[in-house]
C-alpha cells in the first residue's frame, strides 16, 4: 500500500473550486477503497485549444465537438476527484490502522497510568522530605536549647579513658620528713583525743559526765531514738567547730588535753641528727606496720578456719544473727541492739577494764582475738611441730644410761650441729660444750682484728655463740681454711667487756661488742649485730657466772 501511496502525486496546486461538492458524491465504500483504481487516459486540452474554431460560430458540429468536450473534460475531472478522495480515504484508514498499532505497542493509557503513579509517589516524596526537613530543623533547635541548658551537665557525664598519671615522688629530705611527722601528729590529735574522751566515758573518768551520758543513751536507745541522737551530737560539735573557727574559745573534754611540746624546727641539721631522726621514723613505721599486719592476718585466719575453735563461735553466731534478723521485725532489733551497745559499753566494758581475771575468762571476743595467730606464728607453731616428729623418741633404757649429775638437756646438747657440722668439731671442744639457748642459732656479725693489717683477715664475716666457757666465732668463708678463720675465745681469759660503737658518725651507742684479751694487743671487736644489747647481756651475765664461780670478781664495764 505504501508503495501504491509513493506513486500518487498531485499534479500541481489544487483550489477548492476545482473540486465538486464531496456532499453530492456518493460515499466510497470499504470494497471501493480496497479495489484498484485504473487512471482513466486523460485527453490533453491543448488538443481542443489547437482545434480550429469558426470565427463566425455557426454551425452545429463544432457546438457539437465543444460541448462533448466539456462533458469529457468534466468526468475527467469527476474521475480525479474521485481518484483523490479514495487516496484519502486510504490514507485515513492506513493511519488510523498504525495509529491503532502504535497504541497497542506502547500500551499508552498503562504507561499514562504509570506516569501518575510517578508523579504521585514524588508528591509523596516531597511531602515526607518537608517534613523530615521540618523534624530536623526542630530537633536541631531542641538540640541547641538543650545544650544551652544543660550541655555544662551533660558534659559531666561522658565517658572518657582514664588517664594514668604518675606521682612525682619527693626526694627524701630531713626537713621534709620533719614536717610531715608534725603534720601527722597535728592531723591525728583530734581523732587521738575523740577516743580518749570515749575511752575516759567507757572508764568513768568521771563518774558524774559517764552517769549523764548513760541515762541519756538509755532513753534515746529505750524510745527510738539512738541514730538521731548521734546525729544530733554530730551536729553540735560541727557547730562548736564553726564558733571556734570564728574566735571563740570553747575547751570541752573529759579527759584534760596534754599538749605536747614542740621543738623548734632547726634549719641545718647534723649527719647524725639527720640519720637519728631516719631510724625513728622507720621504727615508728615498721611497728604501725606491724601492728597492721597482725590484725590483717588475724582477721584473715578467723575466716580461713586455722583455728576452728574461734571460728566456729563466729559462725555460730552469724547464724543467730541471721534467724533472729528473719523472725524479728527491724524496730525490736534495733532497740535490742542499742540496748547491749549502751550494756557493753558503759558497764560491760568497765568491769573488764577493771578486773582483768575476770575478762580473762568471760570476755569471749577479748580472749577469741588474742588466741588467733598470727602467720609468723604459725609458722613458728609449724616447725616446732615438725622438730618435735623428727627428733628421735628417748626410750627408758636410754635415760636410765644418762650418768648422774647431767640432766637430760646436757645429753640432747650433744646433738647441736651448726651448718658446716657438730658445733664441737668446727670448734675443737669438748662435747658437753654447745651454745646456749638464747644463742642457739647464732648471732650474725662480723669479727673486726685490728691486730691484723690484710682486708682479708681484717674483717670476717660469720655467726657469734655463747657457751657455758666459751665465746665462739664461725666464719661463714666456704673456702677449705675457713676452720683456720674460726675463733675461740675462753670466757675466764677475758679481761674487758664493753659495747662499742664502731662508726663515731652514726648516732646511738653502736652495734658492736669490746672483747680484750691478753693474746691481744687491741680489743676484737665483733660489729654490725642487730640484736647487740642481748648478745651483750649473755656474754656479760655468764662471763660474770666464770669470774664468781672461779676467781674474785674482775671489774667490767658497761
């Protein structure tokens, strides 16, 4: 068909007068259309025009010829009219039939559908966008408000890594040190005199201020009213405080204070004051330490069950404690309570204080604490326990073999052995010779011989034993010639004992001994002994025992 359409062609421009009324022709039909249209020859006009015409105008065969030449020009023309309005037909059908074909393939009304869908989703977007939009911007508001408000408070509260920081640790100076014992003393003088006033109430100081305060306590723990009490009493001496801070002078004590005097703090001191006032600080030091230690420790066996006994009484009563805190409501416990707290610590208390027989033997948490060990204990308790299983059992027939006149003790002395071996053979002495008790194992120190002038032989270092008769120094060299380094000194031999201070610089009397002998020109000296005094006391009491037992008394200094 299309190419039935490429071959139509108008020739030239048509008008509209050129065409008859399409009202008055007859409508084409489907059939008309879809048959073939065979161009009729056109006669040319130039034919008629070429013909020649009479210039008279008379006569009928040329009237004739014209009008059969109008007539023919006529249908030619009905006949192309004609020819054109099949051509638009066509056209219209053939267009209406691509245009049905086009729909069909685009599905129009679907994708139209589509597209308002779209549309609407986007409308829907935009909406919802608006208001997040608008939701922001109000967050963002709140936001700010609140972190104008409380961004301070909220800043309190973030979590950050904790910052491990290292303390610049002082150098140890003895003006410093000076100060923060007086520190110490003036921070605990309020604590020490609070417990002293407790404990002058607990002691009836004074009968008539521990009279007054037990009837109060009485009747503020028989109605209620014992926390508030305390409370109230807190609240009175933080007042009395204040009025003393303002200048007031407000002295209240039931025990009158003992004030302390203080020295003035000196600007230089000497080496020997600086190292005095060292050693007082670490013996204070080590005793609190101590003493902490053992209530630690104590503590610590009470609840490991080391001595069952005292443990048990603890859990004994924790159970007691427990049922009575289930059955009874809390007011009765607490009045009970108060009620043995004001018992225990007005009367209780007083007549144990008072007669220590009697808290001897009923004040149980007084004897449970003091029989608890501590571990140096044992541990001590523990190797006497095991001394006792390894020594060996003396049978009758034994003892019965015991010459008279030595005692069971002198046997077992036979025994003692140092490190090295028998105390009697590293000495070269008889074997009822063995070292006392109070110096069975030894007292550490170093043996000075100023008779010699080698370092070697000089100082030596080693253990230092008493015996009934002598006086005996082990040396601790391990080379073969250590027995050479041995000393043996006879007590009756002795002709001077005195304590001796090695270092003049060092404050104290020292931590050495003085021993003149005649073999020697200048006294040994053995040095460096941290339980001098007692070692000086043994040596002292039994060369005093040798000199009365064998020869009038010789002088001996201290």
């Amino acid at each position: 068909m299309l190419k039935r359409l490429d071959k139509i062609r108008f020739r030239g421009p048509r008008t509209r007068d050129d065409f008859p009324d399409l009202g008055e022709s007859p409508p084409p039909s489907d059939n008309e259309c879809n048959d073939e249209v065979q161009p009729k020859p056109r006669a040319a006009p130039r034919d008629t025009e070429d013909a020649p015409r009479d210039p008279a105008g008379s006569g009928s065969p040329t009237m004739a010829a014209v009008v059969q030449d109008f007539q023919r020009s006529e249908s030619e023309r009905l006949s192309e009219v004609k020819g054109h309005l099949e051509i638009a037909l066509l056209e219209k059908h053939f267009l209406q039939e691509e245009l049905r074909k086009l729909r069909e393939e685009t599905n129009v009304d679907s994708l139209r559908q589509e597209l308002e869908r779209e549309r609407s989703k986007r409308l829907d977007l935009e909406q919802k966008m608006n208001e997040k939009q608008q939701k922001e911007v109000w967050s963002s508001r709140l936001q700010k408000w609140l972190h104008e408000r409380f961004g301070v408070y909220i800043e309190d509260f973030r979590f950050q890594p904790e910052e491990s920081t290292v303390e610049t640790e002082e150098p140890l100076s003895a003006k410093r040190l000076t100060e923060n014992m007086r520190r110490l003393k003036r921070g605990a003088r309020p604590v020490t005199n609070f417990l002293r006033n407790l404990s002058a109430l607990s002691n009836w100081h004074s009968v008539y201020t521990s009279a007054i305060a037990f009837i109060i306590y009485m009747n503020a723990a028989w109605h209620g009213w014992a926390i508030p009490m305390f409370l109230f009493l807190a609240i009175l001496r933080l007042s009395l405080n204040y009025l003393i801070a303002r200048g007031w002078r407000i002295q209240w004590s039931i025990v009158p204070e003992v004030s302390e005097p203080m020295d003035p703090p000196k600007e230089d001191l000497t080496v020997s004051e600086k190292f005095q006032l060292v050693l007082d600080v670490a013996q204070k030091a080590q005793n609190i330490f101590g003493k902490m230690a053992d209530v630690l420790e104590k503590i610590k066996n009470l609840f490991m069950w080391v001595q069952p006994d005292s443990t048990r009484k603890l859990y004994i009563c924790l159970w007691v404690a427990f049922i009575t805190s289930c059955v009874l409501p809390y007011k009765l416990m607490g009045f009970m309570m108060g009620v043995y707290a004001g018992i225990k610590f007005f009367i209780i208390d007083f007549l144990f204080k008072s007669c220590p027989k009697l808290r001897d033997k009923y004040d149980t948490p007084y004897i449970v604490w003091n029989s608890l060990p501590t571990d140096p204990q044992l541990k001590e308790r523990t190797n006497a326990t095991v001394s006792r299983r390894v020594q060996p059992v003396v049978s009758r027939s034994s003892l019965a073999t015991i010459p008279s006149g030595m005692s069971r003790e002198d046997d077992t002395g036979r025994s003692h052995s140092t490190k090295k071996g028998p105390f009697h053979e590293i000495f070269n002495l008889p074997e009822s010779e063995r070292p006392l008790a109070v110096c069975e194992n030894g007292w550490r120190c170093c043996l000075i011989n100023r008779d010699r002038k080698m370092p070697t032989d000089y100082i030596r270092n080693g253990m230092l034993y008493v015996t009934e008769n002598y006086l005996c120094f082990e040396s601790s060299s391990s080379k073969s010639s250590a027995s050479k380094k041995n000393k043996v000194i006879k007590l009756e031999d002795i002709t001077d004992v005195q304590k001796y201070k090695v270092l003049s610089v060092l404050p104290g009397s020292g931590m050495g001994i003085s021993i003149a002998t005649p073999s020697t020109q200048k006294p040994l000296v053995f040095g460096a002994m941290i339980h001098r005094d007692e070692a000086f006391e043994t040596i002292y009491t039994q060369y005093m025992k040798i000199l009365t037992t064998s020869k009038p008394p010789a002088s001996a200094e201290n």
